[in-house]
C-alpha cells in the first residue's frame, strides 16, 4: 500500500485525522494506479460511456462500489469522510463523476426513499455496479425553473401509463437503458398536484430521442418525444398524483451530488491552478488563487455538512442542496477566469488532435453549465431564502 501525501490536507476538515478514512484513500489510490479511470471523451460519447461503465464495474468488483447504496443491493455504505475521499480521489485521476449520475446520486437515495422492495432489488444493483445507464427527463421546453408547469402526460389505463409529451435538455439520453421521469398522472391538473414518478425503459416503441448538437460540437443533451409510449403502472415510484414530492427529493439529491462531485474535480484543478501560477502568474493571479482556496475550503464543507443533512426537514434539506450548487456553479466561473487569465489565447487556440488543450477549451466553454444544470442559480437562491432564511414564497 501507498504512503499517502495529502492532497488536501490544507483543506479544513475532520476527516483527514481520522485513521480508517486515511487508509481508504491509500487504498483506492493504490487501485486507481493499477486501474486507471478512462479520459472522457465527449466528442465520442457513446464510447466514452461504455468505456466509463466498463471502469465503474471493475472499481465495484475490486470494493469500491457506491457509497451511498445499502450493501445488499451492491454497495458499501461508507461515512461521509469516505465519500469525499473517493469523490478527491476518482476526480484527481481524471474519473468523470458525472457518468450516471442519475442512476448514481439521483435514483438510488429516490428509491432507498421511496421505492418498493422489487423496486429496489430490480434497479439499484445494475447502477451499483455499473450495469445500466440512466438519464432524467424532468425538464420541458415550458417547464424548466418552473418544473411543476409540465405538461407531459401520463395517463393510467389499467396496468400501464401512456405517455406523450416531450422533454428536453436530457443528458445522455440518446445512450441510457432508462429514464427518471416526470409527468401529469392526472390530467387536468396543475402545479404540484396530479403528478407520477416514474421510470421509464428507453427502447420502449413510441420514444424517439433527438440530440442536440452544442456550440462546442458535442451532443450531450438531447430532445425525447413521447407517442403513446407504455409504460407499466408498477414502475411508479412512491403514490401516484404525489411526484412532485419524488421530484423534490431528486432535486436536493442532484443539487448535493453536484456539490460534492464538482468540488472534488475543481480540487484536483486547482493543483493545476497552482502550478501555471507559480510559473506565469502576476500577484493579482495569486490573490485570486487564494480567494479560490478560500472557496473550495468553504464547499468542502459545504459537502460534508450536506452528506450529512438527509434526516432534516426538506425545505431545509433542500436549501442546504440549494447552497452547495450555487457555491459549485460559482466556483466553476472563477477557476475558469482565472485560467483563462493565465493562459490568455491559449485557452482558445485548440489543435483539435490536441486531446489536453481541447480538454482546457472545453472545460472553458462549459463552465457555465452548472450555474444551469441542476437549476440555475436564481432558483437556488430562491430556495435558500425560503428554507433557511423562511421568507415568503416569491
Ligand atoms: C449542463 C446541463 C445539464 C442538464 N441536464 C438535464 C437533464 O439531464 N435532465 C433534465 O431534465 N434537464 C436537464 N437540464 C436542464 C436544466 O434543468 C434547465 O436548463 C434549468 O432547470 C433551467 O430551465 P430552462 O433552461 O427552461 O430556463 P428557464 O426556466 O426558462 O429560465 C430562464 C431564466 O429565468 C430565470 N428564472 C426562471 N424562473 C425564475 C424565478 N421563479 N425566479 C427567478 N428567476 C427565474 C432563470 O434563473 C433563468 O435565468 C440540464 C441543463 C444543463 C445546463
């Protein structure tokens, strides 16, 4: 086993004194040496993915399977600690933590939640170990901040649900085995009410998934149309007309997923951060890097008080999701000002057979897109001020 040298241990935090979470990080270090995470490519994603897949089933096989799923379904619950450290270490090899996120941070708590026990023992293995992939088909072209505006129905007729409608911004939709999905069990209804969660099998007859093609080239999103899709009444998560308070708990669950994984691979940026300033930065350069420490400090606590917070009241739960996102999303702009700043045209100039710099490009580009994802940064501050400073609703 490896002598393990911090990384982050300038970072303030509990988990570094403790014994058994430092012998985890030597241990997934050492695995990660031998097993190498596969660089993302989003140019080929379908590759991409099943290659990321492949990894994520060997790291299962080798002890290192979800934290966050009861061992009988194929994970290992680990604290809080363990969960950071994993997150660091996946991100500072380069592992993608947005692969299956939805099947990873989004269905698993859902269904620890709220799903049956044939719900559980069905979808929750294939995800712990990489088996199955899996997109969210919340938002609509008219219901993206305001959710609950969607249209999309699902109509029950005996035992299945007929689906039309249509979704839009769905990541990795045109690749995955199954969606998460929302519609109107109840039609006519409004608002929170009359809504179904539910999943969704995505070669069913009747979806046709159209990418969209970014400005950068890639197609991560896509469109879904829905004809008439069936899909059994038994793949309701929760009670039916009540998913509006499934889709809430997926959301602090997204919000908390991307907290924490984000900040683990803007950790592992900053070191990079760190050395194009030691060799070509100014003093202002500097002053930035450090109001970035100062930030990751905060959102690495920000994590581990999140990981922790399930058993609160939601709104409350929800506004602390709410708080990490929207320091993730911030910090995601900074550290690419700041590296934009430090490498002034390079960041643009990209050789396009140069894998490292197009990865410094995209990442460029991109970074906008967690003020965005997940919801956007208004709505995060929305929730802030209703469940922790408990203003009235706007
Ligand atoms: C990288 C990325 C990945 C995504 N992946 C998925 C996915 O896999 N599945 C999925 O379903 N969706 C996904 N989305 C969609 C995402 O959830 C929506 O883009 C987001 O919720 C915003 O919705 P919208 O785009 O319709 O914008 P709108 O809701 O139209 O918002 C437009 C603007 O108005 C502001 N606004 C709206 N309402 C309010 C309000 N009440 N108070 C203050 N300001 C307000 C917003 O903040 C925003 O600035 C993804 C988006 C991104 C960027």
């Amino acid at each position: 086993m490896s002598t393990v040298s911090e990384p982050f241990d300038n970072f303030p935090g509990t988990y570094a004194w403790d014994v058994d979470e430092r012998s985890f990080r030597a241990e997934i270090r050492d695995y990660l040496t031998q097993d190498p995470a596969p660089i993302f490519d989003r140019f080929d994603l379908k590759t991409s993915l099943a290659e990321m897949l492949a990894w994520h089933r060997r790291l299962a096989a080798a002890g290192f399977p979800l934290p966050n799923c009861p061992t009988e379904f194929g994970g290992r619950p680990r604290s809080v600690g363990m969960q950071l450290v994993q997150a660091e270490e996946m991100a500072a090899v380069g592992a993608n933590f947005a692969v299956n996120i939805v099947g990873i941070s989004m269905l698993t708590p859902l269904l620890m939640a709220l799903g049956s026990a044939e719900q559980q023992a069905r979808w929750l293995p294939p995800v712990a170990h990489g088996e199955e992939l899996w997109c969210q088909l919340f938002s609509e072209p008219e219901a993206g901040s305001d959710l609950f505006g969607m249209r999309t129905t699902a109509i029950i007729d005996g035992a299945d649900l007929r689906v039309t409608g249509q979704k839009i911004w769905s990541s990795t939709a045109e690749h995955a085995d199954f969606g998460l999905m929302l519609a109107r069990t109840e039609p006519g209804s409004t608002g929170r009410r009359g809504i179904g969660c539910f999943v969704v099998d995505m070669k069913s007859p009747g979806i046709d998934v159209r990418p969209i093609k970014q400005m950068g080239g890639s197609t991560e999103f896509a469109e879904v149309f829905f004809d008439d899709v069936t899909v059994p009444v038994a793949n309701l998560i929760g009670t039916p007309g009540d998913g509006a308070d499934a889709a809430l708990k997926v959301l602090a669950a997204e919000r908390s997923g991307l907290a924490m994984g984000s900040y683990a691979v803007f950790a592992a940026q900053f070191q990079e951060l760190v050395r194009l300033c030691a060799s070509r930065g100014t003093s202002g350069h500097r002053h930035a890097l450090a109001k970035l420490w100062e930030a990751l400090a905060v959102q690495r606590l920000n994590a581990i008080r999140q990981a922790g917070a399930e058993t609160e009241e939601p709104t409350r739960v929800m506004a602390l999701a709410a708080a990490g996102k929207l320091r993730g999303g911030t910090l995601s702009v900074m550290m690419q000002d700041l590296r934009a700043e430090l490498l002034g045209m390079e960041i643009a100039a990209v050789d396009p057979s140069d894998q490292a710099a197009a990865l410094v490009s995209e990442r460029f580009v991109s970074s906008l897109g967690l003020s965005l994802g997940g919801g956007t940064h208004q709505m995060q501050r929305n929730a802030i001020a209703e469940g922790l400073l408990k203003m009235p609703r706007s």
